[in-house]
C-alpha cells in the first residue's frame, strides 16, 4: 500500500467501507441506529423542528391525495375481508379441528406445512404467504381430483396456534412426544 499518494488510500478506505458494509449490513445499521440516537440526543431543538416539518409535510400529502387514499382503504378492508372468507373456507376444507389436538376453536387452527418446509419455499423464492397456499389448497378441492386433494394432505394440515408453533421451534409438539412415550411402554 502506497501511504505516500493519499489519494489512494483514500480510495482504498473508500472501497474498504463499501466493502464491510455489503458484508455487514445488520452490524452498521446498529452502528447508524447508534449514532442517530446520540446525535437526536445531543439535539433536541433539530428533532423538534424536523418532526414538525415531517407533520406538516404529510398533512399536506394527505389532503392532495385524500380521494386515493380512501380507495386505498376502502380496497384494504374489502381485501382483508375476502382473505377472511378464504381463510374460513380452508380451515372447513382441511377438517376443522387441529389433527394433533382435536382444538375446534376457528380462531386457533391455521395451515400446519407438515414437512415444516416453508422457510425452504420462501428461501427458494417459490410464491409464498398464506393467500398463496391456501389458493392452492381451494383449488385442488374444488378440482374434486383425488390424487391433487391427497397430495394437498400430504403437504397441509390443519393445526392449532400452540401444536404448529410447538412443532416450529421444539421439532415436535407435546402431544406427538406423549404419544411417543405412551406407546414405547
Ligand atoms: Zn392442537
Ligand atoms: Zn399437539
């Protein structure tokens, strides 16, 4: 490294950031939250007037565009609405009840991946969120075809909250490990 030319190594350092930035991108944005925070500190009087700016700012983006704005919201709740619809109809298709608990409550049962391979389809950036599986779970009852239904239950099943989160983190849900116990007696 040539010291003599500064020019250089500023460039080098330059690239040298770039660099660990691209490669740590988790570690500065802790170290630019960090440094935020003690600037807003030592600051106060800036907060308060860029805070106002920003208030005011959107304010007035607001009433430019009041008339998007309210189909954006009246199209999210009717969005929402049909998801809700959806989620109901799946959770009818799929049995109602939990497969491990028997939980009938529709409120607690959601679409257990048996094979726990969603982080795998999300990681592959296959399509993914719920209102893509459950389409596809829809779909393949309504096809009424015997093979693409039992190849949806072999993927799907239907779970409470506690049995599908117990399964994500511990491998396997209490019960299941009861069940294990109970028959090696
Ligand atoms: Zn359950
Ligand atoms: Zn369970």
């Amino acid at each position: 490294m040539p010291w003599k030319d500064i020019e250089k190594v500023r460039r080098y350092n330059r690239e040298y950031m770039r660099r660990v930035r691209k490669e740590h991108p988790i570690r500065m944005r802790r170290k630019n939250r960090e440094r935020l925070r003690k600037f807003r500190k030592e600051h106060p009087e800036w907060v308060k007037k860029m805070n106002e700016r920003f208030a005011g700012q959107q304010k007035a983006w607001k009433q430019k565009n009041a008339s998007k704005l309210r189909t954006y919201y009246r199209n999210y709740e009717r969005r929402s609405g049909r998801k809700a619809n959806l989620t109901n109809e799946v959770r009818k298709l799929l049995g109602g009840k939990c497969e491990c608990c028997g939980e009938r409550e529709p409120e607690f049962l959601t679409v257990d991946h048996i094979k726990s391979d969603r982080a795998k389809i999300v990681k592959r950036g296959i399509k993914h969120g719920n209102w893509h599986y459950y389409t596809e779970i829809k779909r393949a009852f309504e096809s009424k075809d015997m093979k693409k239904v039992a190849s949806i239950k072999k993927k799907y099943r239907l779970a409470c909250y506690n049995c599908n989160l117990s399964r994500r983190v511990n491998g396997k849900c209490p019960h299941e490990r009861a069940k294990e116990f109970k028959a090696l007696k």
